[in-house]
C-alpha cells in the first residue's frame, strides 16, 4: 500500500500539468518583434498573461527582444510596486529527512549529512540572534519527518513569535515544509503563519520521478501539487509556490509556475502570494547533471518574464545566488530577499564556516550581513523594508492589492517601508549605514505630497527616532 493512501487530496484534486501540451506551447519557431511587443504591451496594461503568452515571451530569445522583456519587467516593476524590497531571513529548524531527493543535502540516503533538530531554547536562541541584528521576518524550514509534524512545526512558530530582545521582534514567520492535510494546515494557520512554501521543484511527471524515488513521501507528484489546494480549502490563503531550476528545461518549468498560479486563481480567486525560483547549488554528495542548469542570462530571463506573467505575485530571490546576480536581477521585479542568511543549523549563533557542506542542505552563493546587503539596497536607490502591516491588519493577498487598487503603494506600502526602515535605522545600522539611509528617507519623504499623510508619517518617523515607540504602521 502506498504510504500516502490513507491522506486525503483536495476536493477535486487534479493533477492540471500536461506536460504534452507544454512542451508543445515551447515548440516552434521564435516570435517576431511585433507579436512580443504585443504581449508586452498587455502586461504593462496591468493584465496577468496566459499560458501562450508566456511561451511567446519564453521563446524570444533574439537580443533585441530580450532587452525588450527586460525593459517592460523594469518599467513593470516601477510603475507598479515602486522601489521597495522586503528582507526576510530563513531558519533551518531541522533536517531529518524522509525523502531521497536526489539533488538535495539532506537526503536520508546521505550519511555525511549531520543530523540535528533544534531545541526549544536553540530555537529562541537563534531567534535572539536573528532579532539583535535587525530582523522583522523570518521563513521556518524543515526536512519532512514525522517529527516534524504540524503540532511540533505550529509550536515553533509561536515560540518565535514570544521571542523579544530589546526592540527586536518577529513580526511573520512563514513555513517551508512538507505538503500538510488538512488538519495540518488548521494547526499551522491557527499558530500565525504567514506565507506556506511549498517547492513543486519539477512540473515535469518524468524529471519528478527521476529525482524523488517512488515509494518516498515526496515521491508523489499529486500529493505535492495538490499541496497548497489543501492549504486554500483549509483557509490558509497566504501559499507561495516555487520550482527548483536545473533539474529539467528551465522554459518548461517557467510555464508550469504560470499554470500553477493560474490554477490557483482560478480555483480559489487567490493566486499564489510568492514565486521562488531557486537555481540548483552545490550540495553535500550531490553529483549533478549539468544538462538543464540555468545560465545567468536565461536566469534574469526568466525573472523578467515571470514578472510580466504573474505581475500580481511577489517575487523571491534567495541568497543561494551571488551578490552580484542578486544586484543585476533585483531591478527585474524582484519583491523580496533574504540577506544575512546561514542555513547551517544553529549557524546563527555558532561560530563556524557556513559553508561546511556536511551542516548545510546547499551552498550559499551570498553569505554578506544583514548591514551589508542593506547598503547596497540604498545604494542602489531601493527602499529596505521589513514592513508586515497587510498580514497583521488581515489584509491578505497584499500583493495582489498593491498591483489592483490605485493609491494602495502611496497610502501604505511606501510609508510601512520607510517606518521599518527607520526602525532599522535607529536600533541596528552601522554608522555608514545610518547615514544612507536617513538621506534616503529625507527624499522620500520629499517626494510624498503635502497633506496628512506625509505629516502623520514624518510625525512617526521621528517618534521612532527619538522615543521607544515602535511598530507605527498604516
Ligand atoms: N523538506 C521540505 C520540502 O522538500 O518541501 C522543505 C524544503 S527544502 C529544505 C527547501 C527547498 O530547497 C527545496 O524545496 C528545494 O527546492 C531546495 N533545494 C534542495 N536542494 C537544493 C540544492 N542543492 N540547491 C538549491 N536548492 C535546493
Ligand atoms: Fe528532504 Fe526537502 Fe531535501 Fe527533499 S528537498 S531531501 S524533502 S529536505
């Protein structure tokens, strides 16, 4: 009997990828300029593409008509989300595994990998350390075991949640974990999270076979697509979707995160909340196939279109890329990235390489501080923020209203984001950084119009700069 047979699909769980079809919709020859200026065109128009669309802009591979992917998903990002990033920082709780995914450190099969969970006080521990240098946001990950299950997961998130050291506080803990049924995601929902993340890795039937052994948890492909169906039904609408890029034709995988989103939209009139695109790393034991990894340019590529495609859904880009790529790719239409990032379990506080391959379940291609990456941000004329006001408020889909409703950035994204960053600011920057980023506040606040907002907002700021007042968002 299959280990999964007594776990309960979604209502009408389907299993909506047709490989057939599209490798079809990749098949033939390139576009011509017009034909990706048009579907361009319609998603500067603020309209979410189709699965055509998308493997138009996916097959236009001539220079010029790369620039002009590039462009639009620059022009996109601007006009609609303005010039905001949002910081998080990942905690690795623990990496028992189950699964034998082959690409990945922790793998049961691996035995070099050192196993370890992390106890309530290493959990708080890590947490304190997280919060001393300056984090609001952080993403829990587990490997899938039983004893990691939805009790033991919603009791660290709400032991992340009381965790205080001077003004620092976790303010959204999302999860990557295991596909969950549907108590399970009652109990995690219940405990605070925000966004549930959970990697499809490969929408191709077949590459999924190859890399997640049949007869593993994981090696069942509609147990994990119908993953955040479950999640929708059992009211947690906040799910992020992602696929791990190397395994199979980065194009294919590209088209199905667009059916996945759409899938979901369609079905639940939510879309995903978050995309990740990881890039396959270096992992501990893992010899790879070079066939299908992704080159830098088809990466950006790939952003850029995933920005026109899905213009509603944030966009996340991890610390496994190197800061320089990370700097080049922001400006595509990245929403969020981690900075200051360990995945070493209890590489937060112990001292030690983050990178001993045997700790880790991938190598990290940034492993700057927090300070750091927060410099460069300002540098570049981004907005650092760690603003969660859409979450705690309720309003959810936060993305989706940035890009829906006119006003929505002015009214409370950009003012969220310079009060979070003042808080930053005042309680956890170097001096260098200070300085940059009081500058980049005074012109922001310049370019707000007179009126009561920017009076009430200048009113905050310097609450915060001068009193113990904290958490002031709209
Ligand atoms: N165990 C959970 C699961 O598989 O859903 C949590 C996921 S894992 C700790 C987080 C993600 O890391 C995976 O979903 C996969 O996409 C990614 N990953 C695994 N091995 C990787 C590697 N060698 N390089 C880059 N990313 C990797
Ligand atoms: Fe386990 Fe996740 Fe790694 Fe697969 S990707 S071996 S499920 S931790």
């Amino acid at each position: 009997m299959s280990p999964l047979a007594e776990m309960t699909l979604s209502e009408n769980a389907l299993d909506f990828i047709d490989d057939a079809r599209l490798i079809g919709l990749l098949a033939g020859p390139a576009p011509d300029a017009a034909a990706v200026r048009d579907v361009v065109a319609k998603s500067l128009e603020k309209h979410p593409l189709g699965l055509e669309e998308t493997a138009l802009l996916l097959k236009a591979d001539a220079p010029e008509q790369v620039e002009m992917i590039f462009d639009a998903a620059r022009e996109l990002k601007r006009r609609v989300y303005g010039n905001r990033i949002v910081l998080f920082a990942p905690l690795y709780v623990g990496n028992q595994c189950v699964n034998d995914c082959a690409y990945c450190g922790f793998r049961r099969s691996n035995r070099a990998q050192v196993r370890r969970t992390l106890e309530t006080p290493e959990l708080i521990h890590q947490v304190e350390a997280l919060e001393k240098v300056g984090h609001k946001r952080l993403i829990l990950v587990f490997g899938e075991h039983a004893a990691y299950d939805a009790a033991f997961i919603s009791a660290c998130v709400r032991s992340v949640y009381g965790v205080r050291v001077g003004h620092g506080e976790i303010r959204r803990v999302n999860i990557n974990a295991a596909p969950q049924d549907d108590e399970g995601y009652r109990a995690v929902k219940a405990a605070g999270i925000g966004t549930y993340q959970i990697f499809q890795e490969t929408y191709h039937h077949e590459t999924y076979r190859r890399y997640h052994p049949a007869g593993t948890r994981k090696g069942d492909f509609l147990w994990r697509l119908d993953g955040l169906s479950r999640a929708m039904e059992a009211g947690c609408d906040d799910v992020g979707i992602g696929a791990l890029f190397g395994l199979y034709d980065w194009r294919f995988e590209a088209l199905g995160l667009v059916a996945h989103a759409l899938q979901l939209q369609e079905r639940y009139h939510c879309g995903p909340h978050t995309i990740s695109f990881p890039r396959m790393r270096p992992a501990s034991g893992v010899k790879f196939d070079e066939k299908y990894f992704v080159n830098d340019r088809d990466f950006k590529r790939l952003i850029a279109i995933l920005r026109l495609s899905v213009p509603y859904t944030g966009l996340i880009l991890t610390a496994r890329e190197n800061a320089q790529l990370r700097r080049e790719a922001m400006g595509f239409g990245v929403s969020q990235i981690d900075a200051g990032s360990r995945i070493e379990i209890g590489g937060y506080t112990e001292a030690g390489d983050a990178q001993v391959m045997e700790r880790e379940q991938f190598q990290l291609g940034d492993v700057r501080p927090l300070d750091t990456v927060i410099r460069e941000l300002l540098a570049d004329g981004y907005i650092p923020s760690f603003c969660t006001s859409c979450y705690r408020l309720g309003r959810t889909g936060e993305h989706f209203m940035e890009f829906a409703i006119p006003g929505f950035i002015k009214r409370f994204c950009t003012p969220n984001a310079l009060a979070t960053l003042q808080e930053y600011l005042t309680d956890y920057a170097s001096p260098e950084t200070r300085a940059a980023g009081e500058k980049l506040l005074a012109a922001e606040l310049a370019k707000i119009d007179e009126g009561s907002l920017k009076s009430d907002l200048a009113g905050r700021l310097e609450r915060i700069r001068t009193t113990e007042e904290r958490d002031l968002y709209f």
